[in-house]
C-alpha cells in the first residue's frame, strides 16, 4: 500500500488555490499562508515531480502544458476526496456551518427563499448568508459555497452541478389589451401590437417564438416600450401598457388567477436551464448537499410554477 505524506496533499492543494486565486499573493490570502510558503510549495511540488508547472510573471500566473494537464488531475482527485467525505459524513446527517449562497435577484426571493426558510428552520445549526444578484458571480473568487444560475452552468472544471430544470417562456399581455387590440396569431402580426422588451447594458433580448412550421426561433422585436427589471416589466403588462415574453416562474400566479393571459405558444416554448453550481473542491457535505437536493426535489420533475399552466 502507497503511502501519502500530509505535505504532499498540502502541495497539490496548494497548486490549486494558485492557479485558481491567479497570483501566489492571492492563494496566501485565500488559504491562510505566507507568499513565501505558497511558493515554496508549488516549488518543491515542481520538483518532485520533474516538470514547470506555472509561468511566473509580475502580475499573473499561467499554466504550463504539463501544468494545466496536471490541474485537471488534480481537480479530479480532490473532488472524489471531496466525494468521499461526503458520504461518510452525511452519515451524520447533521447539517450545521454558515452556507454562502447567491441568489439571482427575483427567482431567488420568490421560489429559493421559501425552500432555505424550511431548511433553516428543520436545522438550527444551519446558518445563512444569502445575496442577491443578477450577474454572473465567481464562486472561488468571491468565496461562494453554492449559487442557482439561470442559463447555461459554463464549462468550468472547477464547478461542480446539478440540474434544476428549464425556465419555460411565455408570451402574455392582460385581458384589457387583448381585448381592445385582440390576440396576435403569428409572427408578422406582432408589429401590429404593441410590445415591451426587455433589455439590460444597451442589450435587448430576442423573443423565443414559434415560425409557421412550429421550430424555435429567436426573433428581435422592435419593441415600444425597453424595461430593464422584471417586475417592473410584468407592472407594465399587468397594467394594459402591451405584451412582453417572461419565464413562467415570473407570471405564475397571473396566468392562474387570470390576471395575465397567454397568446401564440400559449403552452410556452422551452428556454434555458436552471443549475445549481458549488466549488468543485469544496467539501459538499451536509449543508451544501441537503440544500442542492431539496432544491432538486422542490423543482423537478414539474417545477411548482408550470403545474397550474394549462
């Protein structure tokens, strides 16, 4: 049997948290050790194994080829560490520690929330501190333990996820509109009709519709009005401004008290995905793996605001 010197775990996490904070000066801050001492790690862990792992410079680091094949390796092993004292821990099944968790902005307060409340209330050496906000966080870098994106996950080696489901799209507008100006029945009569668009940073998103022979097309609208908040956006719709696309998770109760109603794909077309994302290094058990699976059995396999859409 092979035989594992702490210092040699120590050296390939230490690589790690240099190549992920960017700088050695960033990875001391992140895990508590001098500059020196970090250097001198990602030195002797160079030297046992013969090859140049980073390109120093006076501002960053860059992996080497060996380096970066290396890391992978390394990510790899300390996310089935990190798989390992999972499962002996939630033998335990005792769910304590402060939870870092980022939320995007209106999902997040209106069906996240409800589900960490439970949590919280079911483990009360569980402890929360939750943000919200609608771009696109860095996890290691702003030391985030677990984040629910909508939209694709990325491809990054460094996160680990579980799928949360789609956001369903929807077009809608309020009874008083279709009724003084009736409902649109195709692409080519929406210019016709007065529509909101949602735009942010000088971008307008598209529509997602369907074309004559039923596919998924995405449409840029000429739009009347441009919102930038959601809520706001669903106010102006409410209020008979015009007609705007949402995720049916934003109208869910409108569309079932009938205080907005659907019109072209009234069924709603698919659009992007829900993820939970965490650290792919960062120990996953219990706080993390309880809330990623009650979010997992709170959303799927229907999620609680399509189960009223007709």
């Amino acid at each position: 049997m092979t035989t594992y010197s702490a210092s040699r775990l120590q050296g390939i996490t230490v690589f790690v948290q240099a190549v992920e904070a960017g700088s050695f000066t960033a990875a001391a801050q992140r895990i508590g050790l001098s500059k020196s001492a970090v250097g001198k790690s990602v030195a002797t862990l160079e030297g046992r194994l013969g090859v140049r792992l980073l390109d120093r410079t006076t501002r960053r680091l860059a992996l080497t080829a060996e380096g970066a094949d290396f890391y992978q390796s390394c990510l790899r092993v300390l996310a089935e560490l990190d798989e390992a004292e999972s499962r002996a821990a939630s033998r335990r099944r005792e769910v304590s520690g402060t939870l870092r968790i980022s939320l995007p902005a209106t999902f997040g307060r209106r069906w996240v929330m409800p589900v960490l409340c439970q949590l919280a209330r079911q483990h009360p050496k569980l402890t929360l501190e939750v943000a919200f906000t609608d771009r696109a966080v860095d996890l290691l870098q702003e030391n985030i333990d677990l984040v629910v994106r909508l939209g694709e996950p990325g491809n990054s080696a460094s996160l680990s996820g579980r799928y949360l489901g789609l956001q369903r799209i929807v077009t809608c507008g309020s009874p008083a509109y279709f009724a003084e100006h009736g409902y649109p029945t195709s692409i080519e009569e929406l210019a016709s009709h007065d529509c909101i668009t949602f735009g942010q940073g000088g971008h307008v998103f598209p529509w997602k519709l369907l074309d004559s022979e039923g596919r998924v097309v995405n449409i840029k609208i000429k739009g009347r009005h441009t919102i930038s908040d959601g809520d706001a956006l669903r106010a102006a719709v409410h209020d008979g401004l015009g007609i705007a696309q949402f995720p049916t998770w934003l109208v869910a109760d409108e569309l079932e008290n009938g205080t907005l109603q659907t019109t072209l794909a009234r069924q709603g077309i698919d659009g992007s995905s829900i993820h939970a994302l965490w650290p792919a290094t960062r120990n996953t058990a219990p706080k993390i793996r309880t809330v990623v699976d009650e979010l997992v059995r709170a959303f799927t396999p229907v999620a609680p605001w399509d189960r009223g859409l007709a």
